[in-house]
C-alpha cells in the first residue's frame, strides 16, 4: 500500500512505468492510499519496488498465504479475517455495546462478555451499503438477514446470532437489517508451531496482545486432539491486537478473538458472493 499524498504527481507516475493496471491496483479513498495486490513471482512486483526505493517513496507491506478453492475445502478449520478495501465499520464497547467484565483480564480486558446487542457507528454506514457481510474494527462479525437466514438454516455448529443497531447522536438506536455472527465454542490454545505470530509481549494473563506480522504469512497450527470438539464456528481462545483498558469498558480499546470455521461456512459465504474476506486454512500438528 502508498500513500497518494506521499507520490509526487500522483501514483500513476509509479503504476505506470510498473505495468500496475486496475488488475492488480485498487483506490482506498478513505486512506486516500493505493492497494497493490502482487503475487510474489509476479514480474511486476520487484519492478514497483525499484521504482519505490529510486524515488525515496515509502510504502506498507503485507504477505499473505493464496489458496485455492480445493484447498479451502479440503481443510478442517479457516480463519476468517474481514479485509475489504471499503472497510471495517467503527462499532463496540466505546459505541455503547455492553459487556460483563468479571471474568475478564483486569489489565487488558481479554475474556470481555458480550451482554447486549452490537452497536455501531452511525456515521460510518457506508462500510455496510451493499454487502451482505462486513465486520467492525473489533472484527464483530455482520451478516445482512438473508445470509443469517442461511446460515441457521444449513444447520452450522456453534453459533448464534444478536441484534445490530446503529447509534444516532440525538436520535437514540435504531436496529439494522444485519446480524452479528457470534460464536458460541472458544477452542484451546493454539499449537506453539503457530508461526507469523508475535507472541513475545502478550499480557501477564498470557491470553491477549497477540500480533501477526505483516512481511510473514500468519499461519495457525493446532494439535489434531484440539479439534475433536470443533463447531462450525469457533473463536480462538488468545485475543489478538492492541489494547487500551484502565476498568471503564466504555472508554477501552479491547483485544479480541479470531473466528476458525469449518468450510461449510466458507461454502455458505461463498454461493451468496460475499466478497471482503480472507480464508486461511489452518495447520494440524503432533504437538
């Protein structure tokens, strides 16, 4: 990804002389930024770099793994990761979505207990226009009705299903015609073979504060005897990503878990032509 606004004359001066047409090259408005998605063997790819480093322009960088479709199917469990180029919609404990803290870790809020309905940013409803599935920055999972509807229908595992309103300055909440997806199965710790994964500063609590880096492709191991139990939808038990929790929830930036599914959500997701996701299998281990 660059920054529009660091590339003098704009990006074409730099996807021009690459060969990086609208195939590889999507505009992010709201970063005012250009996402370029590369394989690495593409021909292209150490060309743009030249050019980035020539011109002394700076530019974020994320691996990931590709799969195929047989792939995906072929696996036990996928993370599911929302990372569309329109966005994550702003929503959660500072929202006004409530939560039990009892059983949660006293310093970086791990283990949060979601009690109400989901509330979101009303201001931010463009994440949602025209998409039958989303998240928010907490990686709340949305569903619009019908996908909801077809989901409990196909008869998937460990999941259930809360309201999502909208929350209006002076207007009070008003419901959306979404679903929160939430899982109802936490799975154990994850296999230390895990890779892509920073695990050298989690919380004292050992369950939070957990990265993935951006030059590695994150790859989540799990021992075979760990999925014997496994719903369709399950969340990880380690919560990922930064936090921000002095006691007063409504004033927090939290953690939160990762969603594992089987492929049969991924199928569901899949014939309704939901776009915006990632689906990285994980990998069974020994130990």
């Amino acid at each position: 990804m660059i920054d529009n606004r660091r590339v003098p004359n704009g990006p074409q001066t730099i996807l021009g002389p690459a060969g990086c047409g609208p195939d590889v090259a999507a505009l992010d408005e709201v970063a005012d930024a250009t996402i370029i998605t590369l394989d690495e063997k593409d021909e292209r790819l150490p060309r743009l770099l030249n050019l980035l480093k020539e011109r002394g322009i700076r530019w974020f960088e994320k691996r990931r793994d590709r799969f195929t479709d047989e792939e995906l199917q072929a696996a036990r469990l996928l993370v599911m990761e929302y990372g569309s180029l329109e966005g994550k919609i702003f929503g959660g404990p500072r929202v006004g979505t409530k939560y039990d803290m009892s059983e949660a870790c006293s310093r970086c809020g791990a283990g949060a207990r979601q009690t109400s309905a989901l509330v979101v940013e009303a201001d931010e409803l463009r994440h949602l226009e025209g998409r039958r599935a989303a998240a928010t920055c907490y990686e709340d999972m949305l569903v619009d009705e019908r996908l909801a509807g077809a989901l409990a229908e196909s008869g998937a595992t460990g999941l259930e299903f809360r309201g999502v309103f909208a929350a209006f300055e002076k207007r009070g909440h008003f419901q959306l015609p979404y679903r929160q997806l939430c899982a109802t199965h936490v799975m154990p710790r994850m296999s230390p073979r895990s890779t892509g994964i920073d695990l050298s500063q989690p919380c004292p609590c050992g369950r939070s504060c957990f990265m993935t880096y951006n030059r590695t492709p994150a790859r989540l191991a799990y021992r075979a005897a760990d999925l014997a139990d496994i719903r369709d939808v399950n969340v990880t038990w380690e919560w990922y990503g930064y936090s921000k929790y002095n006691g007063d929830v409504y004033d927090s930036v939290l953690p939160y878990p990762l969603f594992l599914v089987t492929p049969k959500v991924w199928r569901i997701y899949r014939d309704a032509g939901v776009t915006g996701f990632d689906w990285l299998p994980i990998r069974v281990v020994d130990a």
